[in-house]
C-alpha cells in the first residue's frame, strides 16, 4: 500500500534538522515512502500518514520517537488502521 507522510514543522523554531533526520531515517527503512514537509505555525512538529495526524508536538511537547514512527509506518504499508502517537521524547535544550 502506498504511503505518503508530510511533516508540518516551525523552520524558526530550527526545527527543520528534526525532519531531516527522520525523513533520512524513513527513507532508510522504506525506499518506497514519500515523505514531505511543509511550513507550520510556532513550535509545529505535526506528522501525517496519508492525510491522518498520527503526531503533534503541539499536543505532546516533544518530539516522536523514530521506532514508533517506523512502527506507525509499517502499519500503514500493510493497511492496518493507524493510531495517534502519544509517546514523545523531550525537546533538546541548549543551555
């Protein structure tokens, strides 16, 4: 089954590394999967699989954890309904 994901994600926020990252690790595990972003309103890390939000750091705080995106994905390829992400890992801080 096709699979298309777009993150949504504040760029001044530097954001942008965190999609970076997971795109390079999607595209790691599955070749096949579209992954695409687009510009987000303030402290946005917003994440759709096929049109469905599977994760917000608007709701969460932090950011996914890669093998729950994998996870979500995986379910995804093979059609089984998809359910929200509601782990999320603490933002970076620099001091």
């Amino acid at each position: 089954m096709a699979v298309n994901i777009v993150v949504e994600y504040c760029e001044p926020c530097g954001f942008k590394s965190h999609y970076e990252e997971l795109a390079s690790a999607v595209r790691e595990e599955f070749p096949d999967v579209a992954i695409d972003s687009r510009p987000g309103g303030t402290g946005a890390f917003e994440i759709e699989i096929n049109g469905q939000l599977v994760f917000s750091k608007l709701e969460l705080g932090g950011f996914p954890h890669e093998k729950d995106m994998m996870e979500a994905i995986r379910k995804a390829k093979s059609g089984e309904p998809l359910e929200k992400i509601t782990n999320s890992q603490a933002p970076c801080v620099i001091l």
